[in-house]
C-alpha cells in the first residue's frame, strides 16, 4: 500500500461518505485485528465494579424510571452517575427508551474508554491496521491523530437504545475533521442493536448538545440545542442501517446523527469505536464535552493536537512502521 491511498476505499465509497456522512466497508480487518478487540472488551467487562471507567447504562437506565436506588458503579468514577439520574428525572420531555422485550431480564449496556492506553492489542488495531489510512483518505486528512476508543456492549435481551445524538459536542475539539469508526465484534443486525444513521445529517450545519445515551436529555452544561426527537418522530427522517459482520466497519462524520436499537435477541453485540482527528482540528476545552481520562493537561485552546495523549497515526515514518510496537517501548521506558 503506498502512503496516502487505501486498498480498502474506492473514489465511490469517499463520495457516499461525503454525501450520506456515513459509509459502510467491508472486510477492513483481519480476523486477527478483530480478535484483539475481543479479548480487550472481555478484559474490560471483567473489570465492570472495579475500573475507573466501565458503566452499565442499562442499569442506570433501570433505576431512573423505577426510581430505585442510588446506582452502584463500584470504582468508577468518570461519571456522576446520580447527577446523571437527577438530569434525567427532571427533564420532562425525557422517556424510557427501552425495546418491548418480552424475555424483560436484566441487560447490560456495557460502556467503557481508553482501552489503547494499557491493551497492546487496540493498539494495533487503532495505529498499524488499515483504518488510519482509510480515515486519512475519507477525511482528505495531510495527517490523523487518534483521538480514543470507546467500548459499547450490549449483552442479549438488553433493552436499552442509543439515544440519537451527533459526537462533536463529547469530544474537546475545535473543527469537524474527525472520524468515528464503528467495529463489530459480533454479526450486528436489527435485532441485537445495530447503528442508525441519519443520512445526510452531518451537513445541516447545527451542533447538538451531548446527551446522556439512556434519553435525549442534554448535558446540562453545554451550550449547543437539544438533538431533535428522532425516536419519535422515525419516519420524518431518512434513517439508514447495515446489517455487518466482524470485519467490516461502519465509518461515520463527527456531525452525523446517530443512534442504536436495543438487543432483542439472544445473541451478544459487542462493538468498539475509534475516533481519529485530522490536521484541521484543534484542541477546544469544550463546555459539557464528556472528560477524558488520564490526559497529559498539555494542550490548551487553539493547540494542534500534537501530544502523547492524541497520536499521529498517519502517515506513517515509512510504509510497513509498526507505531504500536514503537508506542509500547515509549511507554515501557516510562514505568
Ligand atoms: O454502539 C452504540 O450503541 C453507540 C455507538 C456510538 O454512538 C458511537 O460509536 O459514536
């Protein structure tokens, strides 16, 4: 592969992502690439009560509209979680929005971040895979830092959706030159909870605040418009979905609108998402933007993100650089 051009995205694909602001590929990674996630995402769930940053949203969900009581997050701490609970509770526009499910149990909706900081494997996945070269060319980008990972996992009969929301307004930057990148881990469909896209919405040019994942309530401390009601209003939108396979990846704008079904079904729908930045965008300590963890505090408004917390992913020194291996003897050399 030379530098700058990927094998995996056509002149086709780059027009639908600009048009749709969202753009579905298949067969990006190996197996190999795919199964490193997995074993990241079980470490991660096993640490569910015991890390900084895993949540289960449907149990916070849960005790919200049963109004029971105060949730128990264990050790993580990203979130104030009964803040959480009282935003939701007093916004009176806010509803549960869980499937019917006739099985009702008690699902997971399984969130974590930042994986890359301690998992080799995300590592490779997120710098030395095809997806760096595949953002940089979707983005038209001279060069790309990652910005992060997220994990969402939804366990079968999980009846929590993904509120309908558009990323910017979570992320401290300045500029719409950044990419979402989508990866199953498990064959998604309708039924277990695949992303819905409204297509074409990144180009309408308005910014929504973040919400909270269970409801379109808005983080109260940001400045931007509350999303608009798509949960109830489907049909006045053109709304589009994929069903995927582990392999495949679904890669979204930054001010796409987007939004995910609960998992009716008995099968588990694990994802993880990678964020990457292009050399347009700048570092914007955002009012309401959700807090990162475990940053160096170096950049301030206005920086390029040029720093360890962000990096530079493409291109890469020469072609074949494996910057995974380079990064864990960095690190390495700092313990
Ligand atoms: O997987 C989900 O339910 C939501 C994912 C999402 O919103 C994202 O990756 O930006």
């Amino acid at each position: 592969m030379t530098q700058g051009r990927s094998e995996t995205v056509s002149a086709e694909d780059i027009r639908t992502f600009e048009r749709d602001g969202i753009v579905c590929l298949r067969n990006v990674l190996t197996s190999e690439e795919v199964d490193h996630l997995r074993m990241a995402v079980e470490k991660q769930m096993n640490q569910l009560g015991k890390s900084a940053t895993g949540y289960d949203f449907e149990a916070l969900a849960r005790q919200v509209w049963d109004r029971s009581e105060p949730v128990e997050t264990g050790a993580a701490n990203r979130f104030d979680m009964q803040a959480m609970k009282d935003l939701v509770r007093g916004d009176a526009a806010a509803r549960p929005l869980m499937e019917e499910d006739e099985a009702n149990s008690q699902g997971l909706f399984f969130y974590d971040v930042a994986a890359w900081k301690w998992d080799s494997g995300v590592r490779k996945v997120a710098f030395d895979s095809a997806l760096p070269g595949i953002a940089a060319e979707l983005l038209g980008a001279n060069y790309l830092n990652f910005w992060e990972d997220t994990t969402f996992v939804k366990a079968p009969h999980t009846r929590q959706k993904t509120a309908f929301h558009q990323d910017l307004a979570y992320f401290q930057i300045e500029g719409d030159q950044c990419v979402i990148i989508w990866i199953p881990l498990d064959p998604v469909s309708r039924s277990n909870g695949t992303m819905q896209y409204v297509r074409g919405s990144h180009k309408r040019g308005e910014t929504y605040a973040p919400n909270v994942f269970i409801s379109q309530t808005p983080i109260q401390s940001s400045p931007e418009k509350r999303c608009p009601d798509i949960e109830a209003n489907p049909d006045q939108y053109d709304i589009i979905s994929f069903d995927v396979e582990p392999g495949d990846v679904l890669i979204h704008h930054v001010m796409t609108v987007h939004g995910a079904g609960g998992n009716r079904s008995g099968n588990w729908r694990r994802a993880v998402s990678f964020r990457y930045c292009g050399d347009e965008v700048r570092y914007f300590d955002r009012p309401g933007a959700i807090p990162q963890v475990g940053l160096s505090g170096r950049l301030m408004k206005g920086d390029r993100l040029f720093s360890e917390d962000y990096p530079i992913v493409w291109p890469k020194p020469w072609p074949g650089f494996c910057l995974s291996e380079a990064y864990g003897i960095h690190q390495a050399g700092r313990e």
